[in-house]
C-alpha cells in the first residue's frame, strides 16, 4: 500500500507554479540533487586544490620562472572569478526566465567535464593551452554551482533546506576526498598502480575526475525535476527580460532588508572562510611545513568535513540556521588566534581538523538560509547574485593576509587581519530578521 503524498505548492503571480512534494520521491529526489555535490567537488579537490598548480608549475610551465607561472596562474583564477561577477546575475535571470536552470547546469557541467579530460592529452610546456582549459573548468565549475544552488528549491520543501543543504556538502567532502585520496596513494606508489610515474598519474587523475563528474551527475540529470514556468517565452524575449528584471533585482534585494543585510554579512564572513581555505597551503609552506604534510592535512579537513556537515545539518534544523552559522563564525575566531602560536605540523593538522568542523556547515547553512530569504520563481536569478557576492568576497581576505604578511614579517601573524572581517559577518547576521525575512519573502509582489 503506498503513503499520500503531500505537498508544498506556491504561486510567485508571474505564471510560476512550485510543487514539492513531501514523501519518499522527494527524499530521493534531494539525494540525486546532493550527490552533485559528490560528483563536481572532485574537481575542487583534486584539481584546484590538489593537482593543478603543482603539475603546471612542474610540467606545463617547467620552462617559466616560478614567479611567472605563478603569476598567470594567478591571473586565471582572477579572470574565471571576475568572469563570473560579471555573468553570475544575468544567467541567472536567464535560467529563470527560461524554465532550464538543470539545463543550464548540465551544460556548465559538460564544459567543466570536457575541459578537465582535455588536460590529459596536453604535453610538456603546452601551459598556454593548459591555462585556456583551467579558466573553461573553472567557469564549469562555478557557473554550474549557481543552478545547482538554485535548484534546493525544487527538491526540497523549505522545513528541509538546512538538512538537504547540509547532506550535499557533506557528500562533497566524502567524494572529493575518497578520489582524492585515491589519486595521492597513486602518486606515492605508482608502479603499484600500474603506472610509469607520478606524472602519468596526475594526468590520469585529470580523466578520472572527469569521469567522475559525469557519473555521479548522473542522478540529478535523471531524477531531479525543475519547476517550470507556465508562460514559455522565445530565447529573444527571455534575454531582453532577463536584462531588464537585473536592475530590479538589485531595486528587490533593497526592498527586502533582512535578505540585503543577510548578503552584506555574507560578503564579509565568507571572505574569511574562503581566504582560510585558500591561503591555507601557503601558510604551512611559509612555516616550512612538507608538501605531503599539506596533502594529508587537505585529506583531514575533507574527512572532518563530512560528518561535521550533516551534524550543522541537524543543528540548523533544531536551532535553525543563523546561531549554527554565528557558531561556525565563532570557530573560526580561534582558530585564527591559535594560528598565532602554531609552531609544529602537529597543530598544523588540528587547524585543518577545526576547519573541517566548521567549513561545510558554514557553507551549506548560509545557502539553505539564503534560499529561504528569496522568493519563489526567481531562484536562480538571485542566487547568481549570491555566487556573485561570494566571489566579490575573495579580494579583500587575500590582500589583507598579504599586507600583514610584508608588515608582520611573521607568517603566523599574517591571519590576524581576518578577524576584522569575521567580526563584521558577525555583527551585521546577529541582526537579521529571520523571521521576518522569511515573512517579507513570502509575501513579496514584483512590481508590474
């Protein structure tokens, strides 16, 4: 005998319909979308984060100075972010004007797969190619995270967000450490593997995370519905609407006040997050710490991460999202202040343990959070903006860890700066309205 099923259905006045239902089917439905998560933190993890720098500084640009290929390594990792400020909120209006936000992500995907597998065939010195193929990576990565973002609301009832936000970043972490792990025993014990050297490894490891990618993708393409608009509209029209709603976006996020302060805190703690995680690597280098030392601490966040994530899941649910995110904030405080002190690797692999505690809930709280601050139908357009402030954010951060670092002469000073922005997040999320937000969301009108 099968159960009734129950469901959310919401109007937005704009020919939009939402119907999530609550029964088993939508439970599957969330785990398809969160395996996402599973299936393109590979891409975080074994190449931005593990393999990409170290092989092109050591293969494809083996022929540059180490401060040039450091510098247009830089220089692509700015160029994907500002590209995606710039287009962040526009195909984000686009995927809601169209009805295709999983189309928009299943195509961001597919560019983000075809660039990674294309870094196998790349040989010695090729860097030029190797850095057109990271930027298209890059951009599939951060371009599909804006649907994917988008799509919690399609999956999920709004009483589930902070579970099913939670359950995606923990089966990030879980993924793209188990593949990453697995490429790192290949590196140390190639022949074992099956391999000539470590080289033939990394660039084995680049079709791997492709091959990835597409299977556990695999789910959300097949499983996840979308919500879509009953007013079909031709591409032309969509575009033209979809730049003239842009201006009101930023007239909407105004008129809401909780959800504008919600992204002004944003913008300043997640820059602390973010500047952490990246700037973690080149602080234990400054300490004189090993290089496989930083991978095994790399390997003890993403492990942390995952329990750590569903555990914000559940703290998120009972005592809702913005104590479990100020919380998080908390933790992140003194973990800077005992960055101060540290001195062996030892405490350098309790840092990665306290930021595997904290990292994943963070995150997965401050998207499920957000979600429930907008309102229905037009998802993906302010989610863009969303992953539009989130990558504004990672300018300051660095910068201020750099000039402390020139000032300090001290490397273990150099995170003191990052205080100052977890203080203002901080201060500015203790006061929004959650409530209310969610009240003025619920009720908002588009002006006609």
């Amino acid at each position: 005998m099968t159960r009734p099923t129950s469901a959310v259905v919401v109007s937005d006045g704009r020919g939009l319909r939402q119907r999530v239902p609550d029964d088993r089917a939508s439970r599957r439905r969330t785990l398809a979308w969160a395996f996402y998560d599973w299936a393109n933190s590979a891409f975080a993890t074994v190449v931005i984060a593990g393999f990409f720098p170290v092989f092109f500084s050591q293969f494809w640009a083996r022929d540059l100075p180490a401060a040039q290929s450091t510098q247009w390594l830089g220089y692509t990792s700015s160029a994907a972010s500002l590209i995606l400020v710039l287009c962040a909120p526009i195909l984000g209006a686009l995927g809601d004007q169209l009805g295709a936000k999983k189309r928009f992500l299943l195509g961001f995907s597919l560019l983000g797969v075809l660039a990674t597998a294309a870094l196998y065939w790349l040989g010695a010195g090729q860097w030029q190619a190797a850095l057109l193929l990271y930027l298209a990576g890059l951009l599939g990565f951060f371009g599909g995270n804006i649907f994917n973002d988008a799509l919690i609301t399609d999956v999920a009832p709004p009483e589930r967000y902070e579970r099913a936000s939670s359950l995606a970043y923990a089966l990030g972490y879980l993924g793209g450490g188990l593949l990453f792990a697995a490429c790192v025993l290949a590196v140390l014990m190639p022949e074992r593997f099956g391999f000539a050297d470590e080289g033939e490894v990394v660039r084995a490891a680049f079709l791997a995370v492709a091959l990835w990618w597409t299977l556990f993708a695999l789910p959300l393409a097949l499983l996840v519905p979308e919500t879509r608009r009953t007013l079909r509209r031709p591409l032309g029209e969509a575009i033209s609407r979809a730049f003239q709603e842009l201006a009101g976006t930023f007239r909407q996020v105004r008129a809401l006040p909780n959800t504008f302060l919600f992204l002004l805190a944003y913008w300043f703690y997640i820059d602390g997050v973010d500047t952490i995680m990246f700037m973690a690597v080149k602080f234990g280098l400054d300490l004189g710490f090993e290089s496989s030392s930083l991978m095994v601490a790399l390997l003890i966040t993403q492990f942390v991460g995952f329990p750590a994530a569903l555990l914000f899941g559940r703290l998120g649910t009972r005592f809702g999202p913005k104590p479990a995110i100020l919380g998080a904030i908390g933790v992140y405080v003194l973990v800077v202040l005992a960055a101060t002190q540290m001195t062996r690797v030892e405490h350098f692999y309790a840092l990665a343990a306290s930021i595997g505690l904290v990292q994943g809930g963070i995150q997965a709280l401050s998207r499920s959070l957000f979600a429930s601050l907008i309102p229905v139908g037009q998802t993906a357009e302010l989610f863009g903006f969303y992953n539009m402030v989130g990558k504004f954010a990672a300018v300051l951060g660095p910068f201020l860890v750099g000039s402390a670092a020139a000032l300090a002469g001290d490397p273990r000073l150099s995170l003191l700066p990052i205080l100052l922005l977890f203080a203002i997040g901080g201060a500015l999320l203790w006061r929004v309205d959650v409530g209310g937000g969610k009240e003025a969301a619920m009720g908002w009108q588009p002006r006609r």
